[in-house]
C-alpha cells in the first residue's frame, strides 16, 4: 500500500537550474532583448543564493558577469561595475571583467584607474587583445602617448590591415609632434577604410596646418562628401548633452583643439560647404546647442551667411551667432567700440583689393601700420613712417584687402611693451596671458619670457589677481567691449597706455586657447578655468541644468 501511494503520487516539477537561467538570459541578450536578460539574470542570482557556496560560486559568478554586460549596453554603468565587481570576488580569475570594469572606468572619465583595471587583466592574460586595446585608449586620455605609441606598434604588427589601429597611431604621432608619420598613418587607415571619412578630416587638417593647400583641400572635399559631420564622443556614457559645431575649412575657425578635448558632452562637427547640404532636420532633433566656430569676418565673409542660415533652421541656442562674428572685422571692431570713455581703439581703414592708394580724405597721418586683412600674427604687419614705403607694400597685396591702422604708444614707464589677454566666456572675463617685450609688435611667442623669470612672476601676478592691474574703471570698458561686440566667446589683446587708458588692439573668437605651457607651468589651473567656464555655458545653453 505504502509503495502503490508513493508511485502514484504527482511529481513536483523541479523548474530551470541557475546555469539553465544563465544559458536563456544569454540567449535573450544575443536577440538584443536585453530587459528580458536582465529579469532571468537575476532571477539565476536568485536561485544560486539558495545553492550550497561551493556549487554556486561559478555560476553566480558567471551570472554577475552577463548582468553586468547587459547593464553595460543599457548605459546603466553603475549596475555594471556594482556586478563586474561582484563577479571578480567570487571569480577573480575571470579576464574579461577586469578589462569590463576597466571599461565602465573609462566610459565615467576615470581613465587613470581604468589603466590599474586594464593592467590586472593582462597580468592574468598578457596577450588578452581588448584590454590591450582598451589600454590604449586610456593612455591616450592620460596623454602617456610615448606608452600608447609602444602599445598600437605592437599591435599593428599582429594586425598590420587593422584601420582603426593605424588611425589611433596617427593622432598619437600627432600629439608627439611626429607630423610625417601621423600623415602616413592616417593615409594608410584612409585606404584600408576608405568609407571613413574621420580620416581624410584628420588629413585635410595637419596638412593644412603644414602649409599643403592642395593636398588638403583634396583630403577636406573627399570627407565632405563622405560624410559632412565629424563625430566627437563624450569622454563618458551617456552625453551630458550634445553640441553641433560648425566648422568652415580654409577660413578662420575659433581653436577649440583644447576647448573640446575631454568634454562630457558629444560635439559633431559639421563642415560648410555650399554645394553639400545635410539633413538638417535629422540634426535639429540630434543637438542641444550650436556652436559657430566661423569666426574671421575677413576669411569667412562667404560662408558666415550659410552658417546663419543652418544654426536659425537648427532652431537650438546659439554660441557665437555667425551675424554677430561677421561684424568683427578690425575696421568694424574699431567703428563699434568708438566713444566708450578711457578706451582707445586704433582708427583703422580698409583698402580694398585691387586698390594701391587709400581712399581721398581720410585724415590718417604717418607713422601707419598695415597688414592684409585676415591675419593674425606679425609676419605680414609692418609700420610705415612714409608714404613710399607704404606704397610698396600695399602695391605687393594688391590682390586683397589690406588695414592701415593708427599706431597706439603703449609703452610702459620701463621702457617694456605689455600687451594682455583676456577671454570672455559668458559673463565672465577672465585672464589668459600676458607678453612682455621690448618691441611694439609684440607677440607672445617671439619674447623672452621663457628665460626671464621676472617676466614670469608679473604674468603669475596678472593671472592671480587682474584687478592688481586693471581697475573697476577698467572693467567697466571691459563689460562694455563685451556688450557692444555681443559675441558668447571672444578675446580681448589689449594694453595700457601712459595715462591709463585702456587700449584695444584687436577683438574677435580666433584667439587661441591651449594648455601646452610646459615652460610656464603656474599658467595652468587659469586655462583650466576657461575651459571649465566654457563648459559650463554650454551645459546652461543646453538646458541641463
């Protein structure tokens, strides 16, 4: 009776084991159904916890590690890393969740841990490829590019067809100013993948930067027409929020190399071109906030009106309203900043191309500086005390527009020319350098700062404290430079006169902003502060706040 009952009675389904749970959540995370994965994950993590520990330690293990690869696609980094981390306690042994964990790292701008994390990996598996890789780009973000450099030649010479290898290379060379081989890098990625336009971009620039016209306007008219926008991911996932750039080859751009490195934002940078249009509907539901990087009135007259015309149809906020830039010509600049109280701007006049003579009437006397118009640095600039030698030199660039400019004494009491910048980011003015020399065309890089530490310790004082130099009366001309020339971010080159006038040499975007000083180190944390301020217009105009 007993065994006829026991026989008889229904048997108690048993359900799926914590590896059957890990197999089908494997098989959902394949199909990209990646809720449904998490939800059987956890459910084996459930199931392991009633298992004896030393049967459940693997497959919970295993289970953490697929939870957390899933919490990795669906941007929740902090699940992730919480599951990479649980995993590793109960299987340190496994590779690829110390390369994982590595990667949550440097997806959240820790990329100096992400190394520590990427480094462990490789001690359990030396020739493990992604973390090998992935220390790459870590490297990078840390600026160790002698290390990086090390890494990408060992692994193009496993893989010497890989064109996202040759690429990294090139922009490593770059950084070490190794500018040949970054071009024969880029080339050679540009013809193993000749459908990525990133390449041809990076060409188009260094070559340009190196005086190559032609070659580089082939390189910048086949990535145009690859791909109009060049996409910049944010150092972590997901963006803060995402910016459109617009950016004009062959003219003058505002430099933000260093303005738009390590930013927690996406920047897709969009190149004009009259003849390629992109879909600017698809980018006006894409981007945040634009930003017009088309700042030379004098080399952008042509395309400053198409950058109007796609940041009004983007419809989003504006840093920088190309209608704006446009009236910051010298001539221009020196018309609207006219009349405001202990400022002196230089009288300055146009002379139109195809003209030798300046225009009858006009009541400029000698000495007169001249220079071409759209430029920024002191090669072509000269000072004239009469009218033949001026005559040559207008005669010699008859082909462009040219400035003659009202020179402005600015020299100080010591005999020493100190010429000041300042940027404006939004509401705020801040210092970013100062030249002393003992000449009147005064340039930062061609003084003798980097030997005289005198010189030295007065910029540290102007960084530290401006308003040890420039009086209230003197921002007040500052505040109303800013609020006439209407721009969100410029420079100001200005000085100080004999009797303490503010003088002002020249106000546009095209000043550049960088953090290579190795020689002024105490320069650094008031670039940063740019920067940060920078960002954080961008973040306000976003809306993210």
């Amino acid at each position: 009776m007993s065994a006829m009952s026991t026989a008889l009675s229904p048997q108690v389904p048993t359900g799926p084991s914590a590896a059957d749970l890990l197999r089908t959540g494997r098989e959902h995370y394949k199909r990209g159904e990646l809720k449904d994965a998490i939800a059987i994950f956890r459910a084996g993590l459930a199931l392991a916890a009633t298992m004896s520990i030393g049967t459940a330690a693997d497959i919970a293990a295993d289970l953490h590690a697929a939870l957390a690869n899933a919490f990795m696609l669906c941007d929740d980094l902090d699940s992730a890393a919480d599951n990479y981390r649980a995993a590793l306690r109960l299987a340190p042994h496994l590779v690829a969740c110390w390369c994982n964990l590595g990667n949550v790292h440097l997806k959240t701008g820790m990329a100096q841990q992400a190394i520590a994390l990427y480094l462990e990996a490789l001690r359990l598996s030396p020739a493990h490829r992604p973390s090998r890789t992935n220390l790459v780009q870590a490297l990078v973000a840390t600026r160790q590019y002698v290390l990086a450099q090390v890494l990408l030649g060992e692994l193009i010479e496993e893989t010497p067809e890989d064109a996202g290898l040759h690429a990294e290379l090139g922009k490593v060379c770059f950084e070490l100013k190794q500018i040949e081989d970054a071009i024969a890098h880029f080339e050679r990625a540009a013809a193993l993948a000749p459908e990525r336009a990133d390449n041809l971009y990076w060409i188009g620039a260094i070559r340009q930067a190196i005086g190559e016209s032609e070659a580089s306007e082939a390189a910048y008219e086949r990535a145009v027409r690859l791909h109009p926008v060049l996409r910049r991911p944010a150092t972590r996932s997901p963006a803060s929020f995402r910016v459109l750039a617009l950016f004009a080859p062959f003219v003058g751009n505002t430099p933000v190399a260093y303005l738009f490195r390590d930013c927690a934002y996406q920047t897709d940078i969009l190149s004009l071109s009259p003849s390629i249009r992109p879909d600017l509907a698809t980018l006006a539901c894409e981007v945040d906030v634009v930003v017009n990087l088309v700042c030379d009135a004098d080399q952008g007259a042509a395309v400053l009106p198409l950058a109007d015309e796609i940041a009004r149809h983007i419809g989003k906020p504006v840093v920088n309203e190309p209608e704006k830039a446009l009236r910051t010509t010298r001539d221009a600049t020196a018309a609207v900043l006219a009349g405001i109280p202990a400022c002196r701007v230089p009288r300055t006049l146009r002379i139109a191309a195809g003209h030798v003579l300046p225009p009858a009437g006009n009541d400029l006397t000698f000495p007169l500086l001249a220079r071409p118009a759209g430029t920024h640095g002191g090669e072509f600039f000269a000072r004239f005390e009469d009218p033949d030698a001026l005559t040559a030199f207008l005669a010699e660039r008859v082909s462009e527009d040219r400035y003659l400019i009202e020179p402005i004494d600015y020299r100080s009491a010591d005999g020493f020319f100190r010429k000041y910048r300042f940027i404006f980011v939004g509401e705020e003015i801040l210092p970013y350098h100062l030249a002393i020399g003992d000449g009147w065309k005064l340039h930062r890089d061609s003084t003798d700062m980097a030997s005289q530490d005198w010189m030295q310790r007065e910029e540290e004082q102007f960084l530290r404290a401006p308003k040890s130099v420039f009086s209230a009366g003197h921002y007040d001309v500052l505040q109303m430079v800013r609020s006439r020339i209407g721009l969100d971010y410029f420079g100001i080159d200005c000085a100080l006169d004999g009797r303490g006038y503010l003088v002002v040499f020249e106000v546009n975007a095209s000043m550049l902003v960088h953090d290579e000083n190795p020689d002024f180190p105490y320069k650094d944390p008031f670039v940063r502060r740019i920067k940060t301020a920078f960002d954080a217009m961008l973040r306000r105009l976003a809306r993210t706040d």
